[in-house]
C-alpha cells in the first residue's frame, strides 16, 4: 500500500511515499503525516491509499502526528470539493477545515489533580482539627480540585498529602474540559405544541429524514455504496419564516428528530447572531443532566483550549449537535442527518480569504455527499436561495404567521427630506420618531434605534439634491471631520477641504450638511433630546469583548435600559418582548453601495431590523427615516412583501446577466504599480479567453517552471487536476474589464477586477485552475479569484 500525501507547503500536488512496516495500521485517509521533502521534512495529510504507485523508487514516511486522523474521509472529501470548486490548492482548503488549535496540537486537555474522599477502612485514625475540617468539606463535595480546596480549607498541599499518607483521600490527575458556558444557568426546555404551519413544515422535513435512512440501510444491505441513491423527496429546503414565526422551534424537533435516528447535526448561524441567547435555546433542548456534553458550540469568541475542547468532544462523538459560525460546517459529525444554516442570507458565511467558499453553499454540498438534509431558514431569503426554489432545486416551506399570533409591526417611512426642508439642523430625528420615542418613554416600554454606521460624523449629503461626496479613488463616502474642516476617505487617505455648498453645478445649496450619522452622533443627540432616558451604545467600537456584549444585552433585558442604538450588531437574532419601538435613523445608507445586491441588502436590513419590534404583548411599531422613501427596497420591505421584492429584482439581475441570472467570478489584481497591474490583468484576461475558446495550448501542461523548481527530483508528483488536453469551448462565458475595481486603491494597492459570468460554474473552475497552473505573474502583482463573491468591493 502507498500513501498518497497533500504537504502543508501550497503546491496544487500530491505525493507517493512508502508506508514503512513500523507504521503499518497506523495510517488511514486523513492522518497527518511527516515526511521527507527534497532536504526537508514536512507535515502532510494522507489523502488516499492506493495499491501501487506508477512511481518507483518512493521514499518513506517518517512519521504519523496525533492518535486519531483529524479529517475524516468525509470532511476530506469535502475539502476536495473546495480546492476544485473554489480554485485554491487543496492544502489551503484542508487547512480551513480543522481549527488552528487542533491542527497545530498547541494545546492539549487540562489536566487537574482532583481530591477525592477514600472509604474509611477499620478505625478512624486522630486528625488534627485542621485536618478534620478538611475532611468534612470533602464529604460535603466528595471531591474538589486541589486548588479550589486549598483556597477553601486555607491551607496547603503539604497538609493534604499527609491525608493521603493515611489513606483517607487520593490526589489524582483528571482532564477537566473547559466548558465555555460552565457559568450559564440553563434550564430544560420541552419542545412546543406546533402552529400548523410549523407542523407542516417539520413533516417534510423529517419525511426527507426518514427516507434517506430507509436508503442507507438499504444501500448498506446491499453492500453497494455506489449504487446512486435517487429520492423521491428534495433534500434540500428553504424555510421562509417571518421574523418571529417559530423557525427556532422547527429546528429544534428537526434536530431531535435526527437524534432519534441516531443521526447528529450541525447549525449554522451568522458570528454576528451567535449571541448566548442563541446557544442557549439549543442547550435547555439538548444539554442537561447527564447529556451535558451534547451540544458543542464552535465560534471565534473561544479561547483555544475550549475550542480544542469542543472539537475533540464533537470528534469523539461525544457532541452530536454542534452550533457555530461559519467554519463549523467542517465538524466532524458522523453519522450526520441534519444541517441548518440559519439566517441563510447573511453574507457573513462568505470567507473573505482562501479558500474563499459560502458556508451555506458548502453545506448544501455536504447534505448531498452525506446524504443528510440541510434546511435553510431565513426572513429574507437570498436571491440566490430562492431562484433555487423557483428551478425546483429546493423545496419551500412557507410560516407566514408569528408563532404565538403577535401581528407584525406596522411600518412607517418617513420622507426625511421633508423634515430637512423644515429643520435647520442635521435631521437625525424627525418629529414622528421623536414623539414615538417619548411615549415609550412614558409607558416604559423599551425602544432599538437602528443605523448601520459607527462613529460621529459621516457623509456630506445635500438634503436638497441628495448629493453624497465620494472619494475619486476608492467609491466610499467621504467622513467629515469637524476640527480640521476636512473630508477624508478612510481607505486612501484622501483629503479635500470642506465645501459650503452643494459642488453639484446645478443645485448649488448651501443647505449641504455633514449628516454626521454615526451611532455615536446619534447616542449624543438621544441624550440631549431626552436627559432623563436610560441609553446605551453597541456598535463595535464599543463592544470589544464578549462580556461587554453580554452586560449590554443583560441589562436591556432587564430593563436597566430605555433605549438602546447601535448597528448591524442589533439588527438580528435579539428578541425582547418589552421593545414596542424601532427606528431605522438612515435607512438610504445600504442603498449607496456601488454593488447590483445593494438594493437587497436594504430590503434584507429592513425586514430584519422591523422584525426586533412587538414580539410581546403589545403591537410593534417601526419608524424608517429615508431621503428615498419611494425605493422599491423600502417600500416592499414597508409591507413586509418579500416575494414582490423578489419578483422586480429578479427582473433586473436576469436584464444584467447577475447572479442568480447567471454565476460570477471575480479575478482581482493587485499592486503598487498601476500600469503593471493594468497591463498583467489585460495579458491574462486574453489568456484566459483564448483556453475558454478552446483554442489555446498553454506552453506548459502542468506545472509552471517556477513550481518545478520547487519540486525535489525524489518526489514523484501527482498533477491534481487532471488535463484536459481537448477542453470543449466554455461557449457562455463572459468576459467583463479589466477595470479599475470599485475601490481602486486600498492601502496604497491599485486594483483591477476581470468580472466573469457563466451558467458552469464548475467547467469555469477547472479552466481557471488550468489558467493558475500555467501562469507567471510578475512578482509585484498578486491574482486572486473568488468564486460566487457576495462583495464586489
Ligand atoms: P424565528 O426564529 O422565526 O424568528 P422564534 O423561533 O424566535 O422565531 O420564535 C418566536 C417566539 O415564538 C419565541 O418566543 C418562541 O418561543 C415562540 N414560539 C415558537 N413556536 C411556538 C409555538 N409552536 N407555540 C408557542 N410559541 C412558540
Ligand atoms: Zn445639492
Ligand atoms: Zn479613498
């Protein structure tokens, strides 16, 4: 048998090398590996075991890393789906599916000396007083960690191992998981009685369940796992539910459902929405008594040992339900059932480095491979999601109600424009939103102030012509700065003094203003406005570590606060029955974006925001303040009409040949030297149409000179993509730029973008990847290609 090994080291191949009979058994797909390497040794992953190599003369493994293989076959499958479909080298993708901690095995489990009470044999022995209470807290406890009773008997280890000496405790080492919500207290939840809709909708779900097992058990019967398993039902769902109608709930039995059949899941949800209010609803299901360690949670916000921790207890099989941020896609849950990626349209799933792939987009992939169901839920679904739907490629499923009959808040749009004309001062507050606020104030119920901006000052905007100052190099707003007169972009650096009036020739106002809409502008005016309300700030500048997220939250739940104003951070996932109120400040500010998704991105925002208000007793209202109030975007989230939004959007990326009309992929190139990078952007833009026209022989097949280079002779290479020496014609690609990108120059880097579209995704993949395989940039100018990009910044 011959190991067939992907190095750590980026080279696009695998590797033969000899198992040698010490190591025999130890390795399998996936076991990390060391081996030799022209002078060096380096790390790998085993990735197939192949009878024979048609390569002789194989060097020998040197060694195996770690007890268990960390990927396993299935998760590494899937990072081969990654490599090829999103065009980076297999050892990028392999490295995003294992946290940092495991990989690197920086950090192992806790071990602490526990203390533990022994049966008394025969007579008690004379103690000392001290030793005495010693022992009285031990009977309380049964056992402590040594350090907690040193601290608690004030005395010292000398004094409790003359304890052990007489036999009346033992000291011995216990791993101790760090368990990242040790501290919460969490009581147990029963599922719910369902709405009908929601009973509807779990139905499918688990007939989807039911059938694939039935097919396993079938497949494993026949001892035939290739014969392909052709279902009746879809296995892929988009749950549409307004917000607040219960999603949550359909989940949950989904997920108990998977558990009965001794299946696990995995949930996705955004990093941003991971709150502990979230964690906590899957743990009172799922996590007490003697299942404590049932539900994992993977997220940024871990410190490397609970997150060694999680991921081992998840490997183990210890934790069948894992929740997490985007890269928990990757846990190793075995058998799996079930995936749900929660809140599906939320660009955040998106990795924006490599490998640059759509954690919901992945789990669809893994639900195929492992023949598990994958539900995707959200208020707003993408574009993307529900095109999907309308090609009968997902199956809907519809909770057009909230679950407990609250009515959906009424909203209203204020044409800001109007209040500019009246006020002489920056309008951050029209007189509707202002009264509204008051008589919460009044009533004691609790108010959200929504504006997707940090900081104090922002754009200058003319209230009469609805001008906005953009930076020339880079397409963002430009931010006022009031002591120095100037406006400047945060990205370039670039500077011009402040105007007085409108630079548009035909409007001249001097009306033009430095709407200083950030959130801390906006805490400010709250506090002047109303000296006697309790306000509190959450944007990112301000909520630096978890705990201050969580005390933000706690006291607005406690109702320590009245009103509380922040951006993105608040827009999703909270659910406070006592918020009757909500205010978008600027609702335009999404629309400004220079992207074809800016529009849904402002329906999505509105919709979600306006879904924070009445989910108690009393009926919500929403205030969205706008200097554009007839945009579809705003008026079709007015009336909390997604399929009407989608039904004139989707017009218009079918006119323009955008997703979900079509597929992109965005070639980026950067550089110091703007000609250079023009030039080499222009030079691969004809490469790249001449392989798609089929026509081109690229100089090289296979690895590029400077690769061979780096390939010692004694090391027999596999190229991973297999050549296509007669590619057929991509006929349907095309070809957009090179142009200057949205943001032409970020920190001193210019930027070129090549926008391609196609309906093949994957044939363009394999070209793109044959295209990086034989391409020399120059030094100074670095290529990167996202596929599917939901930023085209
Ligand atoms: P979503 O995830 O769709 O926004 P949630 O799951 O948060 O909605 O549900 C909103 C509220 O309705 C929660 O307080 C939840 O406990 C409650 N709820 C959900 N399903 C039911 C049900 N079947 N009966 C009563 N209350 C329910
Ligand atoms: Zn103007
Ligand atoms: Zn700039």
């Amino acid at each position: 048998m011959v190991a067939r090994v992907t190095l750590e080291i980026a080279l696009r191949k695998e590797f033969d090398y000899a198992i040698p009979p010490e190591l025999a058994g130890q390795v399998e797909v996936g076991t990390r590996v060391k081996v030799p390497f022209g002078h060096r040794q380096i790390m790998g992953c085993v990735t197939a075991l192949p009878e024979h190599s048609t390569h002789t003369n194989l060097r020998q493994l040197t060694g195996v890393v770690g007890k268990q293989s960390l990927v396993t076959p299935k998760v590494l499958q899937l990072a081969r789906w990654i490599a090829d479909y999103y065009c980076c080298a297999p050892e990028t993708a392999l490295k995003s599916v294992l946290p940092e901690v495991v990989r690197r095995e920086q950090e192992g489990w806790r071990e602490r000396l526990i203390v533990r009470l022994l049966p008394l044999t025969g007579e008690p022995p004379k103690l000392t007083k001290r030793q005495q209470e010693i022992l009285n807290l031990l009977e309380e406890r049964r056992e402590l960690p040594l350090r907690e009773l040193l601290e608690l008997a004030e005395t010292t280890a000398e004094t409790i191992r003359r304890l052990e000496d007489k036999n009346l405790v033992v000291i011995s080492s216990q791993v101790s998981e760090r368990d990242p919500y040790a501290k919460e207290l969490i009581s147990k939840t029963d599922p719910l009685p369902l709405s009908a809709e929601q009973a509807k909708a779990l139905v499918q779900i688990t007939a989807a369940m039911d059938e694939r097992a039935a097919c396993s058990v079938l497949r494993d019967s026949a001892a035939d796992a290739s014969r392909s398993t052709q279902h009746e039902t879809r296995s892929t769902f988009l749950l549409h539910g307004v917000t607040g109608s219960g999603k949550t709930e359909v989940y949950l039995q989904a997920i108990a459902h998977a558990l009965s059949q001794g299946k696990g899941a995995v949930v996705l949800v955004p990093e941003i929405a991971l709150t502990p209010q979230t964690v906590e609803r899957f743990k009172a299901r799922f996590s007490h008594g003697p299942l404590q360690t049932q539900v994992a949670v993977l997220h940024s916000h871990l410190s490397s040992g609970e997150r060694h921790d999680e991921w081992h207890k998840i490997r183990q099989g210890r934790a069948r339900i894992v929740i997490g941020a985007r890269s928990a896609i990757f846990a190793p849950v075995e058998p799996l059932g079930l995936i749900i990626v929660d809140e599906e349209h939320e660009h955040s799933y998106k990795q924006e480095e490599a490998p640059r792939y759509h954690a919901r987009d992945v789990a669809v992939v893994r639900g195929q491979m492992e023949d598990a169901v994958v539900v995707l839920g959200s208020a707003t679904p993408s574009m993307e999601s529900f095109y999907n739907v309308a090609r009968g490629k997902y199956a809907l499923l519809e909770l057009k109600l909230r679950a407990d009959d609250k009515k959906m808040p009424i909203v209203r749009v204020v044409d800001m424009r109007q209040t500019a004309r009246k006020d002489k001062g920056t309008p951050i507050f029209s007189e509707e939103l202002k009264e509204a606020i008051t008589k919460r104030l009044e009533r004691r119920e609790q108010t959200i102030l929504f504006l997707n901006r940090r900081g104090y000052s922002s754009s200058l905007q003319c209230p009469q012509c609805g001008f906005v100052a953009e930076c020339p190099n880079c397409s963002v707003a430009l931010t006022y700065h009031r002591r120095a007169q100037k406006i400047c972009c945060h990205i370039c650096g670039h500077e011009a003094p402040a105007p007085a009036v409108c630079p548009e020739p035909k409007c001249r106002s001097a009306a033009i203003r430095y709407s200083g809409l950030g959130t801390e502008r906006v805490e400010e005016t709250l506090t002047k406005l109303f000296p006697h309300a309790r306000v509190q700030r959450m944007d990112s500048d301000l909520m630096k570590r978890k705990e201050d997220y969580r005390r933000v939250l706690g006291d607005f739940k406690a109702g320590k606060t009245d009103i509380l104003v922040g951006t993105q951070m608040i827009a999703k996932g909270l659910h406070f029955e006592n918020v009757t109120l909500v205010g978008v400040i600027h609702a335009d500010l999404s629309l400004h974006i220079p992207d074809f998704r800016a529009g849904e991105r402002t329906f999505q925002l509105l919709t979600q925001v306006a879904g924070r208000a009445g989910r108690g007793d009393v009926e919500g209202e929403v205030f969205v303040q706008s200097f554009t109030p007839f945009h579809p975007a705003i008026q079709y989230a007015r009336r909390h009409d997604f399929t009407g939004f989608y039904e004139q959007e989707i017009e218009f990326r079918e006119q323009l040949k955008y997703p979900p009309a079509a597929r992109i992929a965005l070639l980026t190139f950067k550089g110091r030297n703007e000609e250079k990078v023009k030039f080499t952007a222009g030079h691969v833009t004809h490469e790249l149409e001449a392989l798609a026209s089929g026509k081109a022989v690229p100089a090289s097949e296979g690895a590029s000179v400077r690769e061979m280079e780096l390939l010692p002779d004694d090391a027999p290479a596999h190229t991973l993509t297999p050549s296509h020496p007669h590619t057929s014609p991509l006929r349907d690609l095309t070809l957009a730029g090179p142009a200057p990108a949205p943001l032409l120059r970020a920190e001193t880097y210019y930027r070129y973008q090549l926008m391609l579209r196609t309906n093949q995704m994957s044939r363009l993949s394999r070209l793109l990847t044959k295209l990086l395989g034989t391409l020399a940039l120059p030094d100074e100018v670095s290529l990167t290609v996202d596929v599917d990009p939901v930023s085209l910044m």
